[in-house]
C-alpha cells in the first residue's frame, strides 16, 4: 500500500488477519509449535488465530528471517500461515528485505550452522506499507524532488517489488468524509465470508489456494483462455513488467473472478489485476520526471 501519511494503511494492514478464515486444527498445531520453539505461548483461544506480526524497521536479517548460534525461527515463520506486516518498507536494510526473496517463492527457509541444517516453514501473506516520497507526499504537495523520490525508493530492490501481488496507492479521504457515517461497502464479516467462499472454491477446483498455482497450470483448465494469455501477455510487454508479474497477474485475476463467484476469468478480471500495479506505474513516472 503506497500513500501519504494518516490515510488508514496501517489500519487496514491490521485487519486482515481477522478477514482471513479460521486455521484448520493442524495449522494451528504447527503455528503453535514454532512459537513454542520461539519461547511464545499461543493459549486455546489462538489456537485457531492467524497470527498478525509486525517488527519495526530496524529489524535485523538474522531476527526476521531467524538465525542465531542456536537457530531460532524468525519473524517470517512466526507469520507461518498469517499475515507480516512491514510498515514503512523504504525504512528497512535493503539486504534485510532482500532475505524475504527465496522463503517467499519456497514457503520455508534453511538456516545452515556447522553442527546443524534446520528448515522452519515460512508460508506466510506479506502486507506492507510506504509513504511515496521521503516528506510523504507527492505532486504539488511534495516538497522532495524527483531525484530525492527516486533515491528514496531505489531503497527497494526490483526483484522483492516484484513479488508482490497487488500494489495499491491509498489516497487521502474527500473532505467532509470523517464527519459522516459511511454507509458504502460491505462489512467486516461479509467480507470474511467473501474470502471463505473464494477460497472454498479454488480448493474444490485445484486443491490448493491460487497463490500456489504453478505458471505452466495457468491456461484454459483454470477457465483462463488462451485469447486472455495472449492479452495479458501484450499488456506485461507494454507495461515492461516480468514473467513473474505475468503469472501473478493471473492468479490475481482467477482469485477476482472466485471472488465474484464467475467459474470463467473474463477480459475485465485481467484489466482490474494489471490496475493493481501502483508502484510499476509510480517507479515509471518518476523515471521520466528525472529524465
């Protein structure tokens, strides 16, 4: 989420856990292991919980991916089938974020010491949070140049943006919006049931979550046509984004489309997963106002 300060990112980042349905009791006994082996105590009411993390920023390597002379699982697996959250992204060590990479393409990360070779699971949902620009605004209201903006998030290297799924900017709210009840959207628990239903649904048809499709299984046996393939194939070439954006854009797609309840991906489901793409359209805007 990229937006100025005070604009709900956080908020927002703290409710997710609870939107998320229930741990099944044997995720819930392996989340509850590794915080006991962290020295942490999940009681029965956790028991099926997701949990929610959130280090600070000055976070080291060794205590987010875990490490030690006795290795000890990091924040990464105490996330284990919940949610990390990692507000003011730029704020952490490059090399530090760059550690997420591998344990979030495998699900688990390998800690080696001379005497030991230990593998905690790490299957987690990362959420984070950044200002656009050091002062926190951009536009008119910036008081950064462009050179200033662009240092600010050459903070983050290009392979780790690219593994997130959605990128979304989060704006200020209309004036006159705090003082007037909102009556739009939906609640928190139809929004968790949204989520179950989808979810139910991927599994029925793959037996696992969209997160976890492979991208040769991208096609037309997951209702994805090979005229969207060719679709979203132009659109990454245009837009100068990665293969692994392509597969990720579909996935988002097939999840939008379980989410609507619509057994096929149709044209507008792609449209809507390359929108969420704020930071590719961000970092490419700010490359021409330096040029």
């Amino acid at each position: 989420m990229v937006g100025p300060p005070g604009t709900g990112k956080t908020m927002l980042a703290s409710r997710l856990a609870n939107l998320l349905p229930p741990l099944s009791l044997t995720q819930g006994l392996e989340v509850a292991a590794i915080h006991s082996i962290a020295g942490l105590s999940r009681d029965s009411q956790q028991l099926r919980r997701r949990p929610f993390r959130a280090p600070h920023h000055s976070s080291s390597a060794a205590s987010l991916v875990g490490g030690g002379s006795v290795p000890q699982p990091g924040e990464i697996s105490l996330a284990h089938h919940g949610v990390l959250f990692l507000d003011e992204l730029p704020e952490y060590s490059r090399v530090v974020l760059d550690n997420l990479r591998e344990p979030l393409e495998s699900g688990q990360v390998v800690i080696s010491r001379a005497s030991a070779k230990l593998t905690f699971p790490a299957r987690f949902q990362l959420v984070a949070a950044m200002n656009p620009s050091p002062s926190g605004e951009v536009g008119s209201n910036s008081r950064d140049s462009p050179e200033q903006i662009r240092r600010y998030l050459a903070r983050l290297s290009g392979p780790l943006l690219d593994r997130f799924d959605l990128s979304v900017e989060v704006s200020r709210l209309p004036a006159g919006s705090l003082s007037k009840p909102d009556t739009s959207g939906i609640s928190s628990a139809e929004a968790g049931a949204q989520i179950l239903r989808a979810q139910t649904v991927a599994i029925e048809r793959q037996g696992y979550l969209n997160a976890l499709i492979s991208g040769h299984k991208l096609g037309p046996n997951l209702g994805i046509s090979q005229s969207l393939l060719e679709f979203t194939e132009r659109a990454i070439n245009k837009l100068q984004l990665s293969v692994r954006a392509y597969h990720r854009i579909l996935r988002v797609a097939r999840t939008i489309a379980d989410l609507e309840s619509s057994a096929a991906v149709e044209k507008h489901h792609i449209a809507e997963a390359l929108g969420y793409r704020a930071m590719d359209k961000l970092l490419s805007e700010l490359a021409r106002q330096v040029q």
